[in-house]
C-alpha cells in the first residue's frame, strides 16, 4: 500500500464507526482521502487569501451522498493547520442566516460555540483565542514599557471603528481585566456576550456595561468582528463552515428566504468589492439549492448574475476560481482507490491483517455497478458503508468467504434515499401526486 504507517487504533476505530453510520469522522480524513485535487488546491488559495488579510467565499455543491460535508471536514482540517479559526454548523429550522425570531443568532450562537484552533480542534476555543489576545497584549506591554490596559486599548483601535465594534472591543477588554485579576464571574459574562448567549440589553448593560448585543440582526457583523479578532490574537483569521443551505430552500414564506439569499448576497459582495478582512466562508448545498429558479439562490437574480457557471469550462474544462465549486464525480478508478484506503484502515494499516485481497476489490466494485449502475461512484456513500459492512461480518466470522458474502450486499440508490426521506420541495404538490 502506499501508506506502510500504522493507524492508531482509536482513529481506525473512529473512522470505521462514523463511516458505517454515513456521517464523517472527525479524524483521520487523511488516511480515506481520494481525488478532488484540484478542489482542495482552489480551497487552499483561499485559505492562504484568508491568512494574508483577505476575504473568501466558496459554494461548495455536490448530490446528496457525493461527499460535500467530507469535503468541508478536509478543508476545515487544512484550515486548522494553516493556524486558522475555523467555526462550523449546520442549517435547520432553528438556525438560519437571517432571521426575526432569534434563529439567526441561535446559529451565531452554535459558530461561535464551535470556534476551533490547532490546539483546540474539537470546539470551544473562544476562550483560548481570548487569552493568547491577552498574552500578547502582555508582551507588548512589556516591549513598549506600558500598561497591559494601554496595550490592550490599542490593540483594539481598528475593531473599535467596525460596525458594533465598539461595545464588542469593550466586552474584550472586560474579560482581559477579569483574566488579569481574577473575576471569574467578569469572564464568564464576556464569554457570554461574546457568544450570543445574552438575550436582553438590560442584562448585558448591568453585567458589561454595554448598549447593545449579538442577536438576528448582528449575525454577519459578529461574525466579522470574530474575524478581526482572530487576527489581532495572532491566528490568521476565521474560516465559517456552513453546511446544508438545502435547508434554505425549504423555508416555507418567500420572504424569508430571500430575506436570507440577501444576506449571501451581501457577503459575497464584500468578498468580491474586498471589504471582507480575514474571514472566510464555505457554504454546502446541493444542486437544487443552487439552481433552482424558483426556490434556490438562482431565484435572486442578483446572485444568479453572479454565480453563473463560467460558459467556456465545459466539455471537460473546468474553473476553479469563481465563488462556486461543483464536486466532480469519482471515477471509477478513485472509488477502487478508496476502497484499498478503507481496507488498509480496517486493518490498521497492516497490509498483513487485510480481510479480502484485490480480486474481491475489484468483484466488489462489480457487483456495485451491476446493482445500481454508475450511480455508485457519483454519490459513494452507501457504497462506501456497504463494503465496511462487508469487512465487518468477515472481521466477526472467520469461517465467512467474501464471494459468498459479497451476494448478500444491498447498496440503495443514494439520490433515492434523499427522495425517501423528504429532501423534495415541500410546497410541490406533485411530489405528493400519487397515480
């Protein structure tokens, strides 16, 4: 195999478990990692314009089961270790990007909760982010024989001139006071602030001596002022992770929803105009969400004029530098690779331990393409958990021939399944219509 190494026996475990159940593990992507090279090379550009003080914005659109959020957990990976901030969620019903009824700071809420570093990669780094601000102050201080309050004021200048930049420079400034003497209660209501928790202004004035806080309206500013201040406490910037905007489409009042492509539309105009500074945003949808002119962002026509499809990247051309990036599908020879990487982690990356040889490879991808044509290789989800389920049952009974097996293995149509559990338009009564 071409990774000799062997993989700890909690990411194998990890990995194998997060898998079968078709969610993505949080470890070890490196160790399953096929294809999309030239995706990943377009999101390192970003995160490299992230890290030199600029903006970016990527639709990341791919089928149901293609491997958006996969994608989204590598970049993530490789924005952690290129010393970003990285904060990640998922839309639904009650997180949203715009809002009247607290949804949109619920979501601001979850970012700012997930906020993770290199150090803190599992979530809850706002604090962290915190002190390595105050750290830094300190040595400045101490550099400039000054006070840490003075360092500290200074450092904040610029957030201070951002919109609400000046309650939220305050509150940074409260907290380095409580970490400097020791006011646990003082951090905990910057903390607070900070992550969107507080929910009236009269609580948070008697608390911080603030106007005002991070609800529905201020979800984008907040979130710029994370990015700022991710760069002044000595990481590279923010990176935001949102994944099924599908959720978006299905907003029952149109108002609504535009009222949310709005909002894209005004980040994406601050990526394109360079107003944005060290932040950056990946969005995951699928097609529908995309394309769709009647319920998708195409359906705003300011953001389909500036999401179109580059006319010349077609018949095999592709461009890879406009704000919308189209998974491209798994070759049948990428899958074959994936399937070698999954045997190599079941085993623990022994290539002695392995269960099955090549021939059952290849009979595999055999009896995939016989059961549900080329389908497989486009959204590999179940046909990824299927072969782990087949490792699983020859792994647990010794005596059990993989040819055997191997007739026994259901792999439904991914894009069926999405149609299943309800992923249509819900105001489409056609979907309903039964003959």
């Amino acid at each position: 195999m071409s990774n000799p190494l062997a993989i700890k026996p909690r990411d194998r475990d990890t990995i194998l478990r997060a898998l079968r159940a078709g969610v993505v593990p949080r470890v070890g992507l490196q160790h399953v990692q096929v294809g999309r090279q030239n995706e990943i090379a377009a999101m390192v550009k970003d995160i490299e314009r992230i890290s030199n003080g600029g903006g970016s914005i990527r639709l990341v659109i791919g089928d149901y089961g293609a491997g958006k959020t996969f994608f989204l957990f590598l970049v993530r990976q490789i924005a952690l270790q290129r010393k970003l901030v990285v904060a990640q969620a998922d839309l639904g019903p009650d997180r949203r990007i715009h809002a009247t009824g607290g949804q949109a700071r619920g979501l601001y809420a979850e970012l700012a909760k997930s906020l993770s570093t290199r150090t803190a990669p599992d979530g809850g780094a706002l604090r962290n982010i915190l002190e390595s601000f105050v750290q830094r102050a300190t040595e400045r201080a101490k550099a400039e024989d000054t006070t840490v309050d003075v360092a500290i004021n200074a450092a904040l200048g610029d957030i201070r001139e951002m919109v609400s930049g000046h309650d939220f420079a305050t509150v940074v400034a409260a907290y380095a006071r409580g970490y400097e003497t020791g006011d646990d209660a003082l951090q905990t209501a910057a903390l607070r602030w900070l992550r969107g928790e507080y929910t009236t202004k009269t609580e948070a004035r008697a608390d911080l001596g603030v106007r005002t806080l991070i609800d529905d309206d201020a979800f984008y500013d907040g979130l710029r002022l994370l990015g700022r201040f991710s760069r002044v406490a000595g990481f590279g910037g923010l990176l935001v992770c949102l994944d099924e905007l599908v959720n978006l489409c299905k907003l029952q009042s149109s108002k609504a929803r535009q009222q949310n492509y709005e909002q894209i539309l005004r980040i994406l105009n601050d990526v394109l105009q360079g107003v944005t500074e060290g932040l950056g945003f990946v969005l995951g949808g699928t097609p529908e969400f995309l394309f769709d002119t009647r319920r998708g962002l195409f359906s705003y026509e300011a953001l389909q004029s500036r999401l179109a499809v580059n006319s010349f990247a077609a018949e095999g051309l592709a461009d890879y530098s406009g704000p919308v990036i189209r998974l491209a599908n798994l070759t049948p020879e990428e899958l074959y690779h994936l399937i070698e990487r999954l045997r190599h982690v079941q085993a623990g990356g022994d290539a002695e331990r392995y269960l099955v040889p090549d021939e059952a490879l290849a009979a595999f991808m055999d009896h995939c393409h016989k059961r549900i044509g080329e389908a497989y290789f486009r959204t590999p989800r179940n046909t990824v958990k299927a072969f782990l389920d087949l490792l699983a049952v020859i792994e647990q009974n010794e005596h059990a021939d993989w040819r055997s097996c191997l007739g026994a293995v259901e792999i439904p149509d991914d894009r069926a399944a999405a149609t299943e559990l309800g992923e249509d338009d819900p105001d489409d009564e056609l979907a309903t219509l039964r003959l």
